[in-house]
C-alpha cells in the first residue's frame, strides 16, 4: 500500500456543481480514511432536499474515474460507472438520495482485477462485475444514513478489503501515467511517453487499468485541468485558453469540450 502511485497529489476530478434547481439538489464530497485516499478520490452524495416540481437530468462529465453508485432508498440496486470518453446524463426521479464512490485512476482494477475497458462508456449492475462488493452495500445501506455513517462503513469495508490486495506497480505504466498528468494532458502522446513500454504493451496497460487509450485519457485530462483553471469569460474570450491547453484551434477546442462536458465553454463557465 505504501507504495502506491500517488495520482492523488497529481490529479482532481472535478464533477461541476449542480446548477439547475440548485436550491433543491445538494451534491457533496467526502474523504475516506487516509489509508484509502491513494485509491479512492471521495465518496459522494447526491440529494435533493424537498421533492422537485419535475424530474431532474443529472450530467456526469468525463473525468477519467470509475464509481460505484447506487440510490440510499434502494441499495439492493447499485452500479458501476466505467470510464467515460464523453458526457453521460442521467434522468432522475424528482426526489432521490444517491450515493457513490470515485475511485482514482487505475484503483478500480488493482482493487478488483477487473479489466476497467469492459466497462468504458456504460454503467453496469454491481452484482455482475463484483458480486461480494454489491452485495455488502445490499446488506450495509439503508434510508436516512448520516454522512459520517456511510464514510464509516465505507472505510471499514476497503481498508479490509485492500488489506489482501497485491497491485501490480509496474514502473514503466505508472511513469507514463504520471508524464500526462504532470503535463496536464498536453503531450505528444507516442513520443513523450518512452518509458520502457512498447506501443502494444502502452496501449494493452491503459486499456485495463484506465478503460481506454493513453490518448483519450490524455484529453480527458487536459479538460479536467481547463476545469479546475475556471477559466473567466474574458480569457474565453481572448482566445488564449485553447492554445495553451494545446488545442490547434478554437473550433476544435470547442468541439471537444462540448464532448466531454455537454454544454459549450461559454455556456459552462457562464458567470
């Protein structure tokens, strides 16, 4: 455990805050145990707070993570979120109380060994890909827990859990790793990563352990960082935004943000 890669100190997926029917929705990070914080970004909450006028589109940006989910009323239900190359929505009830797990880049798969490109771009029931996990939170969650309930029961069941994990720490992966998210995702995908990997070998690690290539995630990581850079409408504006995050142009910086996001810049960083 103690020397797992620290993406933690290298990395911060950012989910957008929720905008619509603010005053009624509430999402909130928590931290697990510092034990787990090299594995797991946050547990999450999403509720809404009285029941909504009409249903609610909940949108998921890519942000290179795996999660766990599942609804606090009915935890007998619970899904696993792969890594997504694009925006996903989600159409809620307009009263729900959801919470998950965001594990950090490659965790997923060193804690489960489960090959995370079987799950890019789709959620799937728990029960199919990891049947021991979905069957603690059927049994561990119900109505009304308190945040600090289920961070305790959480943290309980991963820190046994990663007790009789054996992760592979291959160098040459995690130092290719480490070269995009050092470089904000702003490389020259097959000549910056020479870290002792073939082409083959780069491509067969990324598609496991992260769920696509080193290029997407490349990408996803490069909007990540514009994500939590806030860029202010004068900076859109200027048009300096796309060409120092290495875009060719606006309109392909555009184009790609939109894929990712759902909305265009303008419209996300709207102030």
């Amino acid at each position: 455990m103690s020397n797992t890669p620290d993406i933690r100190g290298l990395y911060v997926p950012v989910q957008p805050t929720v905008k619509q029917s603010a005053e009624r929705v509430t999402y909130q990070e928590f931290l697990p145990d510092t034990a787990l914080q090299g594995l797991i970004y946050c547990y999450w909450q999403l509720r809404t707070t009285v029941p909504l006028d009409e249903p609610f589109i909940y949108r998921v940006v890519a942000d290179g993570c795996i999660d766990i989910f599942f609804e606090l009323n009915n935890p007998t239900e619970n899904f696993v979120m792969g890594f997504c190359k694009k925006y996903t929505e989600f159409p809620l009830a307009n009263s729900f109380d959801y919470v998950g797990v965001r594990f950090l880049p490659t965790m997923f798969p060193q804690l489960f060994k489960i090959n995370a490109a079987e799950l890019s771009n789709r959620f799937e029931n728990l029960d199919v890909v990891i049947p021991g996990t979905a069957r603690f939170i059927a049994s561990a969650f119900d109505a009304g827990l308190s945040v600090a309930e289920i961070k305790r029961r959480f943290d309980d069941y991963f820190l046994h859990l990663v007790t009789s994990i054996d992760f592979n720490h291959d160098p040459r992966f995690y130092g290719a790793l480490s070269v995009i998210l050092q470089n904000f995702g702003v490389l020259n995908v097959e000549k910056d990563l020479d870290t002792g990997l073939s082409p083959r070998q780069l491509r067969r690690l990324f598609e496991y352990y992260i769920g696509d290539s080193a290029k997407t995630f490349s990408q996803v990581v490069r909007f990540q960082n514009i994500l939590r850079a806030k860029p202010s409408q004068q900076s859109l504006r200027e048009n300096k935004l796309f060409y120092d995050n290495g875009y060719y142009d606006q309109a392909h910086f555009i184009k790609e943000f939109k894929n990712l996001y759902g909305v265009t810049p303008g419209k996300a960083f709207g102030r």
